[in-house]
C-alpha cells in the first residue's frame, strides 16, 4: 500500500530530478560536441528532405575538364571570357554572374574586349572577397576598367562551422564605403528585387539601412537552404562554340569552374565524395532566394519550454522502466523527437534544437539509474548492519570498521562463508544419492531438486515446475499415475522407475510444508532380469544340440560297449564337449566384459588359423548335414582383438550356416584384409530372404520366416556375433543374391600377408 508521505517523496523525488536534468541540458547546449550534434543532425534533414516541386531556374557554365582539354589550361585570355559572356547574353540570360576574380589587368586588348562584353549585354555581377596576407586583410576587387554602369560586384565570403562545413552565408559585408550584398544576393535583387527584399526582411535585413558606411556592426549568417536535386549545366565549350545557347535564355547565368583542378570547393551537408564547387554554392543561395525557400532556426523560448515539459516527463517514464525495456525507449523517444524536428522542417522550414532534448533523453536513464542506486545502497547499508550485528552474535567474530567500503566487504564474506558451508552440506547430501529427488512448497511448485532429476525429467533452472506438471508425465503400467499419493513403479522415457512421494514438514524455506518426489531407478534389476533371460536362452538353445549328441552316445557306449557303432562314439563325445565348452566360454566372456570384470584383449589373432579350429570342430557337423566346409584362398590377415571371443563369433557364423543351409551345398569362408579392416566372410546356399528381413537378422530373438520353417531357434546366435563385433569396434551386415547368402563381420586389422592355396 502506497501512503501519502511515500507518494509526496516520489513526487519530490522526480521534480529534483527533472530540474537538475534540466539544468544539466541547458548547460550542455553551449559544449561544441552538442553544438556539433545538432549541426548534424540539421544536415540529415536537407539530406533526407523531398526535392522542391519544381526544377531551378538557375543554369551554371561551368569551366570543366573538357573546356580545358580544348581551349588550355586557366587563365585563358580575357578575349576568350569576353566571348563566352557575349554567348550567354545573346542567348537571353536574364542576369550573368562571373564567379572568377578578375583583379589583375591583362593584355589592353583582352581587358578591352572582356569590357565591351560586359556593356553590351544584361547586367553582371562580377565577384569580389577579402584575401589575407601578411600586412592584414584586403579586398581583392575587379579592376576599375570593368565597374560599368552595367556591371555590379558582389562578396564571396563562405563563412564554415566548427567542422569545417558550408551551412550558412554572409548577406552582406562591410567595407568602408557601406555594405557590399553577398555575390547571389546581388544577382537575386537584379532578377527579383522585390522578393529579394522579403527574403532578406524575413532574416531581419533591412535592406535601405546598409547603403552607408558602417564603423560597428554584427554579422549576420543565414541558412542556405540546400536542394538535393542538381543544377542544369553548360560546357563552356559547348557556349564559346556556339552550342545549346536555347537552354540559357530567360534563365540567370552563373559563370565558374567545374573542374577540380581550379575550383574553389568546400564541404556541404549534400557534399558527396567530392566537396561541392564555390559557384554551386552560390547557386544554390541564389536559388533559395528565387524560389522562397527559408531555413529558420526554432526561437529559443520553444527550446525552452521543450525541455520544461520533456525533462518530467523523461523523468517519470524512465523511473517506471529499467533493463532492457529502458534500453528500447531511450531509442524510440529518440525516433520520435528525429521524426517530430524533421516532419517540422519539412513542413515548416524550422530547424529544431533537438540536440538538448537528446541529451535528456540519454541522461534521464541515467540519473534515474543512479538515484535508484543511492537509495538501494543506502537500504543495503542499513541491512549490512544488521546482518554484522547478527553474524557477530553468531560466531563471536570481531567487530568490523564501521565506515566505509571495506566493512561491507568483509560483512558479506562472513555471511557466504556461512551460508557456503550451509549449501555445500544440503548439495552433498542431496546430490550424493543415485535417485531423483524433488522438493515442492506447500502449493505445489518446485523449489528443489539435484541434478539427476533435473536430467531426468528435463526440468530447467528458473522455469516454475507444479507437482501435479511432473505426474502428468509418468506412467504406471499403462495408465497415468494418481495424482494423490505416489509409491508404485512408473516409466520414465522408456525406463522403470520405482515412484514415492512423502508429506514435507513446515520448514524456513516452505512454511505451509510441502512434498518431497523421489524416484529410484529399477534400471539394474531389469538389466539382471534380462540377462538371465539371455543365459536361459542361451542354455536352452545353443547348449541342447551339443548335450543330445553327448548323451546319445553316452547311453550307446551304457548299452552296447562291444558294439561296432561305438567305436567313433569317444571322439563324437569329446568333439561335441569341445564344441560345447567353445560356446560357454565365448558367452561367459561377452558377460564379464559387459559387467566390467573382464577386460578387451587386444592380441594379434590369425584369422586363418581361427577359421581352421573352427572347421576341426564343426566338420563332423557338417558332414552329418552334407556339407563342405572351405576356406578360400586370400590373404593370410592379422587382426586385433580378443581370439576366444573371435573364435566363437566364428563358430557361431559357421554353425549358423550349417544348421539353415542347403544340404549337400558347399560353406565358404574368406579372410581378407582393406584399408586396415579385417573382413570375414561366411556364404552358403539357403532359402532366400527378403531385402527387408536382412537387416533385423543380426536383432536378438528375431527369426526370418523361412529360419522358422528350417529348424527351430531362439534367434540368438548372429546377435551374439554383433555383440563381438562391436566388443571390437566392428560391425556385421547380411546379403543376398539369389540363394546365396553371406554374412560378414568387420574388424580392425594388424597386417596383410600375401599367401596361396586353399583349406578344405
């Protein structure tokens, strides 16, 4: 709740703040980098203004590149610059300007010439400007023999701002025989006296008052109001030769130079790469004046009141918002004022001081920041008291300074030593257990949880998590869980978890109490459910072909000691014993590698010589089913890995192809050897299987249909072969063509040995 006294002190607060902000813009307003701001900021308004409606009267002649390459380089002769004055007024200029200082006399013939030029055709206003030299400042006028009653002088001042650039113009300048107009404004009276008149009245120039000498006067500057659009221009050349002389008539002239070798150029708010050339700055005066166009600065007073109303307002808004949202609005408000100041010249001519109103829009932040920061040290100052108070009655520690910053400091390394140890202590013992823990207030909403809850249920920091959320997502048995009382098995992602919930007393963190979720993972139980699964499998599928062999000829030998079919009966007991030891071996050693008591061997294996234990011990199985067995000749190969387990992958492939064989067919066998991969690969002749059965051959209990029509199975014995494979960093694959089917197992390899021949 907000009283009365809090409200009186935030609106104190804020008039403190807004004046001194106020202040501090208007003493800002006279620093040259704001002076500077705003200068910018006036040039992006000509720059970003529309074009005037209409096409400027105004044609330059200009002295370019090209008028040099045919008549040579300046100053050409007099006799030459007569001839084009002559052109230009033939062709009906209304007025000519000669932007060229003629202050030196030539040849009397060509000044003779260039006079009579000037006399005979429509008024010229030749140019005039103080020139600096050692003894002082000087005019440099035209010569005497060029002041006709035809011809009038103007100044060429080009006063520059701070940075170098062209953004206003002197109207007049004085001398000591009265006032001299500016060379465009000179011309304008010429052209349209009038208009000139209310052009300069509206600057506050009154034209009668500067005909006399002057002792004491103020400069006066005006704005040039800068068109974006380009001038119509003339070659000299094309007007001393007689050509495009229609496009000068009833248009005043302004004669100058284009080139950049000898013209005058200055920086301009317009100026592109190259600065803009004297005579098209006179131009555009010129053209301002014809066509009305005003640039007025914005009165000081309206400067004024925009910083009385801003500064609150800026004040107030920015003590509402903070971050990032402060960040956004200090560049909107800025948009906004650049729009209001550009929308008020464009329409009404008025170059706003802006740069002020910037200046508050960027401080306000600021200081709004920074008194907020006062206060909350202040608070912090008084908590850290009491906290010091409280941490000394706590652990008897000694008094700290009691002013200053380093109290603070060591006032907050006792307070995170002790909360440290607080922490570390809950850490430990929450994380320290292998279940997934999870503690909710009293309204349900997580407050607590180690990390591997917050993995298994993907629960991220800072996000609010609500009980009922998490038992949403587990299931048991099926069915979602009850979202009362939880102590059942549930499935987390696939995984069994045994589930409980248990009521949590009220404590500091959680006064109305709370929940306490813990999940335990069943994950160990079901691996050891399955791999007893996998061993009955194993028992009952690999193991009762072998022991029927073993038992059949043991009841043989019982019965019929003297009879002649026992005479191969030992040798049939003890190959199938072997055979039957091979196969517990190889499996036992794929479980001690799975649970870690035994590690990969990586010894050279000769593959050849596995093979041929192999055939020693299926051979008697294979001519039973009329079956060969053949190792074709290759490569002698050497790979890396662990021989029992190769040796039963082996006997695996190759009992595997005995048992869903076609009788009578032949069992190849081949070790090659490419780009250090070891490949074995066992093909026989068998029912053919389906493109899409090859690949889920090698997956445990999977039988093809037509392994289930051959002989009867637990579809363990090529996942056994994978699993080794893999053990190794292998692989294993099944293809097909036609009938003949080849299963290949990929391995790392030592070496290849070049041999010949073939074992059968």
């Amino acid at each position: 709740m907000i009283t009365s006294g809090s409200r009186r002190s935030v609106w104190s607060s804020t008039a403190g703040l807004s004046l001194l902000l106020f202040i501090l813009i208007m003493a800002a307003s006279s620093i040259p980098f704001i002076t500077e701001l705003q200068s910018r900021i006036n040039d992006t308004y000509i720059r970003l203004a529309p074009r005037p409606y209409s096409p400027s009267s105004v044609v330059l002649v200009l002295v370019d590149d090209d008028s040099l390459r045919q008549y040579g380089r300046w100053p050409w002769s007099r006799t030459l610059l007569a001839q084009l004055v002559h052109n230009a007024g033939s062709a009906g200029a209304s007025v000519i300007g000669v932007d060229v200082l003629l202050t030196e006399p030539q040849s009397p013939e060509a000044d003779l010439a260039l006079r009579k030029a000037l006399q005979e055709g429509p008024h010229v206003v030749l140019v005039d400007k103080v020139g600096t030299y050692p003894e002082g400042p000087r005019w440099l006028e035209p010569i005497p023999e060029f002041r006709t009653a035809n011809v009038s002088v103007g100044q060429v001042a080009a006063p520059l701002d701070r940075d170098g650039v062209c953004r206003r113009f002197l109207p007049f300048e004085l001398t000591a025989d009265g006032s001299r107009w500016a060379f465009a404004v000179e011309e304008a009276r010429w052209i349209a006296p009038q208009r000139t008149t209310s052009f300069l009245n509206a600057y506050g120039i009154d034209e009668p008052k500067h005909t006399g000498a002057f002792t004491i006067a103020s400069p006066v500057l005006i704005p040039i109001a800068y068109r974006r659009d380009r001038f119509h221009t003339v070659s000299a050349a094309r007007v001393l030769q007689g050509h495009d002389l229609e496009q000068l008539a009833g248009h005043p002239v302004l004669i100058g130079f284009g080139s950049t070798e000898i013209s005058d150029r200055l920086m301009t708010p317009i100026s592109g790469e190259l600065p803009t050339a004297g005579v098209e700055i006179n131009a555009q005066i010129l053209d301002s004046i014809l066509s009305a166009r005003e640039v007025r600065e914005a009165p000081s007073w309206l400067t004024l009141v925009l910083g009385l109303v801003s500064c609150p307002l800026l004040i107030a808004l920015f003590r509402r918002l903070h971050s990032w949202p402060s960040v956004t609005l200090v560049f909107l408000i800025g948009m906004v004022v650049y729009g209001v100041a550009f929308l008020t010249f464009v329409l009404g001519s008025y170059l706003m001081q802006v740069g002020s109103i910037l200046t508050a829009v960027i401080l306000a932040p600021l200081m709004t920041s920074s008194a907020d920061f006062l206060v909350v040290e202040r608070s912090l100052t008084l908590q850290l008291r009491e906290l010091q108070r409280w941490l000394f009655s706590l652990n008897r520690r000694s008094g700290a300074q009691t002013s200053g910053l380093s109290w603070k400091l060591k006032t907050l390394e006792h307070l995170q030593a002790e909360l440290g140890a607080l922490y570390e202590l809950h850490q430990a013992l929450l994380e320290s257990t292998q279940d997934a823990v999870a503690i909710f207030d009293g309204e349900d909403q997580l407050i607590l949880r180690n990390q591997h809850f917050a993995a298994l249920l993907e629960t991220p920091p800072g996000r609010p998590v609500q009980l009922v959320e998490i038992l949403s997502r587990l299931t048991a048995s099926g069915e979602a869980v009850d979202h009362g009382n939880l102590d059942e098995e549930v499935l987390i992602r696939g995984s069994l978890y045994a589930g409980r919930t248990a009521a949590l007393p009220p404590t500091t963190m959680s006064p109305r109490g709370g929940t306490i979720l813990t999940l335990t993972s069943l994950q160990t139980r079901q691996e050891r459910d399955r791999a007893r699964a996998e061993a009955l499998g194993f028992l009952t599928h690999e193991l009762r072909t072998p022991l029927a062999s073993i038992q059949q000829f043991a009841e043989l030998l019982m019965r019929y000691p003297d009879s002649p079919s026992c005479i191969g009966a030992p040798e049939t007991i003890f190959r199938e014993s072997k055979r039957l030891l091979a196969l517990i071996s190889s499996y036992l050693d794929v479980l001690r590698l799975d649970a870690g008591a035994r590690p990969l061997r990586t010894d050279d294996v000769d593959m050849e010589a596995v093979v041929t234990d192999v055939f020693d011990i299926l051979r008697p199985l294979a001519a039973a089913a009329e079956m060969k067995l053949r190792l074709v000749a290759g490569m002698a190969v050497t790979a890396i890995g662990d021989g029992p387990l190769l040796t039963g992958a082996v006997l695996n492939l190759v009992s595997n192809a005995i048992k869903y064989g076609t009788p009578g067919s032949e069992i190849h066998v081949c070790c090659e050897a490419a780009e250090q991969v070891v490949v074995l690969r066992v093909s026989n002749e068998a029912l053919t299987i389906s493109e899409d059965d090859l690949p889920r051959l090698f997956e445990a209990h999977y039988r093809s249909p037509s392994a289930e029509a051959t002989a009867p199975g637990w579809g363990l014995g090529l996942a056994f072969v994978k699993r080794i494979a893999e053990k190794h960093g292998g692989s294993v694959c099944a293809t097909s063509q036609g009938s003949r089917i080849a299963f290949e197992m990929y391995l790392p390899a030592r070496a290849v040995i070049p041999v010949a021949g073939e074992l059968a």
